[in-house]
C-alpha cells in the first residue's frame, strides 16, 4: 500500500510561518504589558516576575484614575454615536445603491472624498458651530461631530449591492413599500456589515482622545482615554500601575472584538464585490 501524502504546499507552511510570525509580534507587547501590570509596584521591572504576583495595581489604578465615571462616558458616548452612524448609514447606503436620481454618482463621489479628509482639519469650523450651538462642554460635542460617517455609508452601499434585487422585488408584490423593505428585508441580511461598523465605530470613539480634549474641560466629561492621558501624566514612573490602566482601558474593545470578529471578517469580505 502507498502511504498517504500530505496535500500541504510549500506555500502553506510559508503562509502559517508568516501568520504566526505576525501574531507573535502583536501579541508580545501585551503580554508584556499584562505581565509588567502584576508586578509589584516598587519591585524592579524587567523579565518574568517570579513571584508575588499581584492585582493590587488594577484596584488601585482604578480607584486613582477613577475610571468608573470614564467608562460610563465613553459608553454613553460610543453607543450614541454608534447607534447614529448606523442609522444614517443604512438610510444613505440604501438611497445610494438602490434609489435612482440625478447626481447620485456625484454624491457617491463625494462621500467617498470626506474618507481622506482627516477631522483635525475640520476642528476649527466644527468647534464654531458647536460653540454656536452652545454645545461645546456637554455630551452633544462629544457625540454629534461623528455622528455620520463615509465610511460607514460606503460600506452599506456596497453590502446592499450585494443582496438580489429579486429580494426587493418579492417583498414589493408582497405588499412592502420602500422603508418596509428597508427594516424588515435588507438590514437582517446586511448584520455582517453592521456588526463590522459597530465596531470600528464604537472602538474608535472609545479611543478617541482628540474630541474630549478639544471640545469638552469638565472633569465630569472625561471619557477612558482623557482619564488615561492624565494618569500616565501622574504616575509616569510607576510602570505596573500604568500598564494596570492601559489594560484596564483596553480589555473592553479586545472583548467587544472577539464576540464580533466572525461577523466581522464575514462583513469585511463580502463588501465590495460589486462596484
């Protein structure tokens, strides 16, 4: 009898090399940083600690940075803005792949455009409106600036490209009319897509340090990463106190990542198919 051979190509091990390679890279520095976060505070930091781990650093970096009233303003903030930037990219992604009026290859130019416009240039008329609106101190300038996105638009426009139009078709003899299909056909088939703007948008608000520190100087505002800049400010040489913060602020999006990341990669994927 032969012996059974493997169907492994050379370029597989080399594309598993790489792949593990990559990980190793990525996940080094947070091992060392969840590693540096355990050691004693005052103890040498350096190496593997080998003994008298603790988790005291996590409790007191919590209490001294007071980080309970910043998760829950980075929460309240991320969801808004999430919850906003899902809306109106269903609305406008819908209106651009399926609706036909004049312009619209224009329009769809220019929302394509606003992605390579970064938002510190538009701070300054952004901050005057605000400051017009008296808004500038209140969850309002946290929330509102970002509450459309091209991204976000673009990629529904493509996910719903995606989808038959046959499905539309149906639900129209059905009966439904355009917001009908909207909500109850098209959104439950496009989940990948919102799940994949859930996250990048609701992790990018919670890591947004550039909004809080422009638009807003109450203490009461200050969102995860405001609170985290001013605690590597005053514990600049108390390293596993640092790291305790850092893994304090960044456990929430790793979590939020890894329930979400199958719809994610699925969203990722499946977008841009059609131009």
């Amino acid at each position: 009898m032969s012996k059974p051979s493997l169907n492994l190509k050379s370029s597989d091990f080399l594309s598993v090399a790489v792949l593990v390679t990559g990980a190793l890279i990525i996940l080094l520095p947070l091992f060392v940083v969840f590693l540096t976060s355990l050691t004693p505070s005052g103890a040498t930091v350096g190496g593997l600690p080998k003994s008298n781990w603790t988790l005291a650093n996590y409790q007191d970096a919590w209490q001294r940075g007071k980080f309970l009233l910043a998760f829950a303003n980075s929460t309240l903030v991320a969801i808004a803005v999430t919850a906003f930037q899902i809306v109106t990219s269903a609305l406008a992604g819908y209106a651009l792949a399926r609706l036909k009026f004049r312009g619209r290859q224009a329009l769809l130019l220019i929302v394509i455009a606003t992605l390579v416009i970064p938002f510190q240039l538009l701070v300054i008329p952004i901050f005057l409106v605000l400051k017009w609106g008296h808004l500038i101190n209140t969850y309002g300038a946290l929330i509102l600036p970002t509450a459309v996105n091209g991204f976000g638009i673009f990629l529904l426009r493509q996910y719903f490209q995606t989808i038959p139009v046959e499905l539309e078709e149906a639900a129209t003899i059905d009966g439904a009319n355009r917001w009908q299909i909207l909500w109850r056909v098209m959104l439950p088939l496009a989940r990948p897509a919102l799940v994949t703007l859930f996250l990048f948008t609701f992790i990018g608000e919670w890591n947004d340090l550039f909004k809080p520190l422009v638009f807003t100087t109450r203490p009461e505002l200050r969102t995860v990463q405001l609170a985290l800049a001013e605690f590597q400010e005053q514990f600049t040489n108390n390293w596993p106190l640092m790291m305790a913060a850092v893994t304090i602020a960044t456990v929430p999006v790793m979590l939020l990542f890894l329930i979400g990341q199958r719809q994610f990669i699925r969203g990722i994927a499946t977008t841009g198919i059609k131009n």
